[in-house]
C-alpha cells in the first residue's frame, strides 16, 4: 500500500458529522444544566417582576358628510367638506385632547399596593382616593404613603416610611406634596393591610405616556374605519380612558360645529336689526307719500320701468351682500383673535375653492390653538402649522381679489343700467318719479330682509341637526390575554439562551484555542489521515516504556501502528534493514517517548532494532534506556569513532541504541557531511529496523537532510499542545513528497477532552471498557490470542 492510499481526495466533502457536533457539546451536559437552570431562574424571576401589559381595543366610524347628505346640504348652501381621515386620527392622538382625558379621569394621581416582587396599581380598587388642590414639584419624585388607622383616620407617611403626622378623612392637607383632601371608601378599607402608595406623575409626561402607546390606524384603506388599541396594565383602565377619549372628541367635533352656526346666527341677528330698522323707515316714507301726494296707483309705463329698476335692485342687493361676506372674510384674515370663525363658511359664498380655502383655515386654527396650550411657541410643529396658515390665509386674499375685482365689473354693469332707466323714469310725471323712487328703495330693503330671514332659517335647521361626523362601531374592550410579556414565549427564550449560551461560550473557546483538538482538525488541515493514535499513558504505568504485552489501552495502540507499519514497509527489500525516521513540530510533543515504545514493540516481534539519536541539540532518549552519552554519533560524524565503538545494547531484549553523543556546535552540517548514509547504509546490513529519534521539524531542518535515507517518517502531533500553525507544515510537506512515506501519529490523547470521542468510545476505563488493565499474565480474549500469535510470527 502506497502513502496516497492513505490520504484525502480533496475534491471529495465528507458528510457533516451531525450526531459527532451533538455529543461533542454533550459532554459538557453539567453545564448546560447549570446555564437552563439559571435561564428559568431569571425567567421567573422576570415573568413575576414585570407587570403583565393588556390591550383595549375600540372600533370609530368617520363618517362623510358629503357623501351622506349631499342633497340636504346643497339646497341649505352649506358647502361641507368631507372629512379626511388622516386629519381625525391626528386629531384624536392631540395632546389637547388627551391632556382632556388626563384632567377628567385625575390619572396624575395613582394608587398602588407594594408587592415582594413588583407593585400593584389598585385604580378601582383603592380604598381612597386623594383630591388634591395643589400638588408641588417634590410630589412628582417621591410616592406619598397612606397607612390607614381604625375608625375615620389614617397616617401620612413619606418615602422613607416617615410619618407626617394622623389625619381625619375629609381634612384639608397642607405637605411638602402640595394641598390635597383624602376620602375613604368604608366598602374596601378591609380589603388592604398595607399602606397605600400614592404615585404623583406630571401631566405633560403622563400625556407623552399615553400619546406613545396609543395606536390608532386606518382598518382599510378603501373605508373610514378607525381602529384604537391602547396598552394597559389594568384594562378597566385602559377601557375608561378610551371611552373618555371618544368622547371627548365627539364632544370636540360637536362644540365646533356649533360655534360655526353661533357665529353665523350672531352675524345674520346683527344684520337683520340693521335691515328691518331701515324697512321700516321706508315703508314710512311710501306710506306717508301716498298720503300727502294722494298717489294711488302708477301707470303702465312707471310700473314697466319700476320693474326693471327692482330687477336690477335686487341683483345689486345681492352683488352688495356678497361683497359685504368678502369684506368680512377679509377683516376675519386680518383679525388677531384665535377661534373666530368665518361666518362665510356658513352662507353668502358660492365659490368651492374659496370654501375648501377657508374650512382648511378653520380647521388649523382649531388644531393651532389646542397645541398652543401645551407647546411652547416655538415648537417646531406649531411653527409649521402657522406656516401653513399663512400660506392658505395668502391663497385666500388672492382668491378674494379675483372676486371683488368680477363683482365691481358686475357692479358697475348694473349701476350703468340704472343711470339709463333713471333716465327714462325722469320722462314721466314727476308724482311718479318720485314714488318710484321711494318705492325702489323700499323693495330694496324688503328684498335683502327676506334673504336675510331665509338664510337665518336654514342656519337655524343646520344648528338643531347638527350631529357627530362619527360613530364608535366597537366601544372599547379588552380580550383579557397578556400580550406582553407572553410567559411561554419567555420560557422559550430562556430555553433557547440555556442551549445556545454555552455552546456558543464552548465555540468560543475552541476558536480561541490555537493548540490542536481533534483528529478530524488533524485530517482536514494536513489532508493527510492519521495513521495511529496514542492515548495518555496508563495509570501506574512506571518509567517510559510501556509494557506492550499488557490488556492497557496504550500498549494495544502501540500494537496496532506495529502491525499496521508493515503496510508501510511491504515495497521495501526484504534483504535490508528498513528505515524509521520519527519527528515532529515543536518540542515535548513526545517523539523519544513514542520512538523508544516503537523499537521496543518491534524488538519484542525478535527482530533486531537498533535507536538512532540524531536529536543532536537536546538528546534524551538514552536517558530512558540508561545508557552513557559520552560517545555517539557525532564521534562517529567527525571520524572520532566506528561504528562498534558507539553501538550500546539495552536491557531489552533485540534492542540497540546509538546515543547522539556530546553536543556539536554545527548538527546540520555533520548531518550533511556524508558520513551519516554510510551510518545508515552499515546499520541495514546488521539490523532490521533502524528507528531515529530526529528534533523537531519546525525548528530546525535536521530531519528533512535524513529523508532520502528514510523509508517510513511518523509525524508526531501531540493532542493540546501542537500549535495548529504548523498542521500547514504538514501539508506542505506532503504535497511536496519530502518524505517517501509521510504518516501522523496522534500522541496523548486524552479521550475524555478530545472532540472526537465524545461518545460512543469502546475503549473505557476501569472495568466499564472493553479492555482492562493487565499484565501479560492476565487472561486475554481469544481472539487476542491469535491477533498477538499472529504478529509474531
């Protein structure tokens, strides 16, 4: 068998070793345990510390006024414009209204009961209640305790537990906190032993609380459904705050659309007091003329002209109204005062444009003035809506120019006409010129005060119909499930967090270590595969070498690199002695330890092994053998010895040594001087296997001058302590064939931390694994037997 049939195919992916990963992470099982363990822990923990949020859920229908009534709102020239409901849902999310909310319910004012694990608000059911008159800037950042007493009673207690003094219900309270009153309800003062903790909370940061956990949304695109959802801890509390938010804005819408109809109503009422004085006067003239003149009656003639002239009165009547709402439009954009609003939006005005401008600018003057009470005049979002203020007030003056400008052309069309029939009317009689005079006037008035009188009937009938432009669908309710925190979603994170933080945390560690784990890590690197590993040394096990006829683990590994070297060796001369070269990357990685147990095992098969101590620098195998170094190969590498001369037999049987010899002070170049071939040569002719103890490879080239006389080179890597840098080594040196026959031996291995053994192993310890501990005088399988009879023969 040749060393490529023992390494990878590199284009071939081996299939992920699935069950390996699982019990490579199982066999620190005391650790997930632990971590799980202490996931509930703060699982619980958390799930009774944190206060169990809900959500109210409410349905609002926006209605279209247009839509609904167009009919009845055209023939009452009420020109509505349909409500856009982006505009609502800003509307309803106003700090104005909410802060309406606030004030209404008193939420600035919490009650709880202090619990082990967290507080409980009591809200309904708190056996008092506080009005307070005035609550102070202290009152906002320490809760106010109130203990209660038998009888009519109770203790005011501060945030250190302090008492502040035994007070009667009903008695007004002067503190540090403010000026506030305590009421009691008798049907629950039983139903709480501790003090009741009052929370004060700012309004404005209260409101901000509220804005943020209110969502209001569109339910479909295509409708004018409004959905609300509000988060609650308490959802009775979270249901009265949305019934009081709609309410409120009904209320809102409601109030507005009545003061538009107020508005108009007071303007019209001024009008008509105007109008019908002046009808009077002139009625009283007519009345008076006919008397004192004795006119009865008018020709054909003046009746024709007087006509006319009422025609033509009664369209300037109009022009003149119409330019009299301008005008008011105009002092309305001029007015400093926030909240008038335009009696145009109610009559007089036909064109839709000049509508649309000034419901626009009633509506920013609503939402302008319910900020201007919370913000400060420099807010950002203020400054934009009297931006757009301005801007629609300039649309508005341009709008109301192009009219005034059609109106006095009108104007002056109609008071040509009139000069000319004033003309014509000069011809008659001048008792008829006179009446129709005085007659035209009065037409004049009478026609402006019954337009006057029918339009204040139809603000009237718009202010008695006035209703909401919405409908609550679903009034608030809550389903009653938590949605936050949800306890099997908790539980299921801390799952997930026990599993994964120390596997991740033993991940971590594998990445950080730099020192080789695993036989797999060995064969993807190298691309080479192992060719035998070596456990730790058994326990008890005396000296260094191991006792290759014993039941150990050890000594049975060692006896299958043994009988798996001849695969190794089988292309070689039968006739000559077969070359061993042992090294590895670094220092104590065990190269004399595994080059010392090789020979010995060999030389227990009776063949004749002989040691070679080519580690010049730092010699150590005849150490373990104890022989002398007083003489050795570098004697014989500088002509100083022969070969009898540093030959040294062992006490085991077969075995030879040829220690190193003393320290030269250039190894490499006597390992390059020629003299260790002919070494090498000679030995084959004595021996059958010649095994080197060489130094390591990473350090120093020695072994790579030995290679061309090397028929088998073991390449040691010693679990946990080889760096993984130098696997590259390895790589490289089988790609470029330095070794004829280059094979990796896994030394010390330590089953228990390899990633590779995680489970499943047969070899155990003790009496659990397969093999026990013995001597070669214990009782082996049979199978054993005829393995061991086998090799040695």
């Amino acid at each position: 068998m040749s060393t490529s049939d023992l390494t990878f195919d590199d284009d071939q992916e081996e299939p992920t070793d699935v069950l390996g990963y699982v019990f490579k992470y199982l066999r620190y099982w005391y650790w997930i345990v632990l971590s799980l363990i202490i996931s509930f822990i703060v699982a619980y923990v958390y799930l009774a510390k944190f206060t169990p949020v809900y959500q109210v859920n409410a349905t609002l229908l926006i209605k279209d006024e247009k839509k609904m009534n167009a009919e009845i709102l055209e023939k009452l020239d009420m020109g509505s414009q349909s409500k856009m409901v982006e505009n609502e849902i800003e509307v309803l999310k106003s700090r104005a209204l909410i802060g309406k909310v606030v004030d209404v319910l008193n939420l600035k004012i919490s009650y709880w009961e202090e619990g082990r694990a967290r507080d409980k608000e009591l809200y309904e059911k708190s056996p008092i209640t506080l009005d307070a008159t005035e609550i102070t800037d202290y009152a906002y950042g320490h809760p106010l305790f109130i203990k209660l007493e038998p009888g009519k009673r109770y203790q005011l207690l501060d945030d250190d537990q302090t008492s502040l003094g035994t007070f009667d219900y009903n008695q007004q309270v002067k503190t540090n906190y403010g000026r506030f009153r305590v009421f009691a309800k008798d049907s629950l003062k039983s139903t709480i032993t501790t003090p009741v903790k009052v929370v004060f909370q700012n309004r404005d940061a209260l409101i901000n609380g509220l804005v943020s956990s209110l969502q209001i949304e569109l339910l479909n695109y295509s409708s004018s459904l409004i959905s609300l959802n509000l988060e609650t801890t308490i959802p009775n509390k979270g249901k009265e705050i949305l019934t009081k938010l709609l309410n409120e804005y009904t209320f809102t819408t409601l109030e507005d659309k009545n003061r538009e109809a107020t508005n108009t109503l007071r303007f019209i009422e001024e009008r008509l007091k105007l109008v019908t004085a002046e009808l009077g006067d002139v009625e009283q003239s007519v009345e008076q003329y006919r008397r004192v003149k004795g006119v009865t009656d008018l020709s054909s003639e003046a009746n024709l002209f007087l006509g006319k002239v009422e025609e033509n009165d009664s369209k300037l009547n109009e022009l003149d109204i119409q330019i009299k709402v301008l005008n008011g439009i105009d002092d309305y954009l001029n007015s400093s005062q926030v909240g008038i609003v335009a009696p145009a939006t109610m009559m007089g005005t036909s064109d839709p444009v000049l509508t649309s401008y000034i419901d626009q600018l009633s509506q920013l003057e609503i939402e302008r003035s319910k900020l201007a009470q919370t913000v400060q005049a420099s807010n950002p979002y203020l400054e934009t809506i009297n931006n757009q203020m301005r801007n629609v007030k300039q649309a508005i003056k341009e709008n109301l120019n192009n009219q005034r400008k059609s109106l006095t052309v009108a104007k002056r069309s109609l008071l040509d006409l009139n000069s000319r029939l004033e003309g014509a009317i000069s011809a008659i009689p001048r008792k008829e010129r006179e009446f129709v005079g005085i007659k035209r006037q009065a037409n004049i008035k009478e026609d402006l005060y019954l337009l006057l009188l029918k339009t204040r009937e139809e603000t009237a009938i718009s202010y008695a119909s006035t209703v909401t432009d919405s409908r609550v669908v679903d009034v608030p309710f809550s389903s009653g499930a938590v949605i936050r925190p949800v306890k099997n979603n908790v539980y299921l994170l801390a799952l997930l967090l026990g599993l994964a933080l120390p596997v991740a945390l033993l991940m971590l560690k594998d990445v950080l270590t730099n020192t080789v784990q695993s036989k797999k890590q060995i064969e993807q690197k190298t691309g080479l595969k192992v060719f035998g590993e070596v456990g730790l040394k058994p326990k008890g096990e005396e000296g260094q070498i191991i006792e290759v006829k014993s039941q150990s683990f050890a000594s049975e590994q060692l006896r299958m690199i043994r009988s798996d070297l001849q695969y190794l060796i089988m292309d070689a001369s039968e006739e000559r002695g077969h070359t061993i070269l042992i090294t590895s990357s670094t220092g104590g990685e065990g190269k004399s330890f595994i080059t010392l147990n090789i020979a010995a095992s060999l030389a227990l098969l009776d063949k004749k092994v002989v040691i070679l101590g080519l580690d010049l620098r730092k010699p150590k195998v005849h150490e373990y053998v104890q022989v002398r170094n007083k003489i050795g190969i570098s004697n014989y590498l500088i002509s100083k010895a022969g070969i009898e001369d540093i030959i040294q037999r062992t006490s085991i049987k077969n075995l030879a040594i040829i220690p190193s010899g003393p320290i030269p002070p250039n190894p490499s170049e006597l390992l390059a001087n020629g003299r260790i071939k002919e070494l090498i040569e000679e030995l084959r002719q004595s021996f059958d296997y010649i095994v080197i103890d060489s130094p390591p490879l990473g350090l120093v080239t020695d072994a790579t001058l030995l290679a061309p006389f090397t028929d088998v080179c073991f390449y040691l890597i010693r679990h946990e302590v080889t760096p993984k840098v130098y696997l590259n080594t390895i790589n490289t040196l089988h790609k470029k064939n330095i070794f004829k026959s280059l094979n990796i031996v896994f030394n010390a291995v330590n089953y228990k931390n390899s990633s590779d053994y995680g489970y499943g192993y047969s070899y155990g310890d003790g009496n659990k694994g397969y093999y026990t501990e013995g001597t070669s005088g214990t009782s082996s399988p049979k199978w054993y037997s005829r393995l061991l009879t086998k090799e040695q023969s």
